[in-house]
C-alpha cells in the first residue's frame, strides 16, 4: 500500500508542478514581450522606407495603434 501511496504523490507532484510551471512561464513571456515588443515605430519606418515609401509619423502612429488594436 505504501508504493501505491507514493506512485500518487510522485505523479501528483509531477502535475502540480507541470501546472505551476505553465502559469510562471506565461507570465514571464507576458511580461518580456510588453517590455520589448515585437515591432516598433523604427521597424515600421524601416519597412515603409522599403516599400519605397516615405512615412509621415501621422502614419507611423496610426500602424501602431492598429497593432495595439489588433492584440
């Protein structure tokens, strides 16, 4: 009976752990990515310029609001 006991709290420990490392983690890329976005005002002046574009930062500003948005 003791085996039987500590196979459950090995695997018992095993999930709480799995979940306890699901939401640690989560909040951590949460936290990263508002701190260093994926994109900002220079890439999409970058990508504009590319286009053979020359953005105003009316438009500028207007892209990141849709991407602000878009999330």
């Amino acid at each position: 009976m003791n085996t039987w006991l500590a196979i459950g709290l090995i695997f018992a420990a095993l999930i709480i752990g799995a979940v306890i490392g699901f939401f640690v983690a989560r909040k951590i890329i949460k936290d990263q990515l508002e701190k260093n976005p994926p994109i900002n005002e220079n890439m999409i002046r970058a990508m504009m310029t590319s286009m053979g574009r020359t953005p105003s930062e009316k438009q500028v500003r207007q892209v990141m609001q849709s991407m602000k948005q878009a999330k």
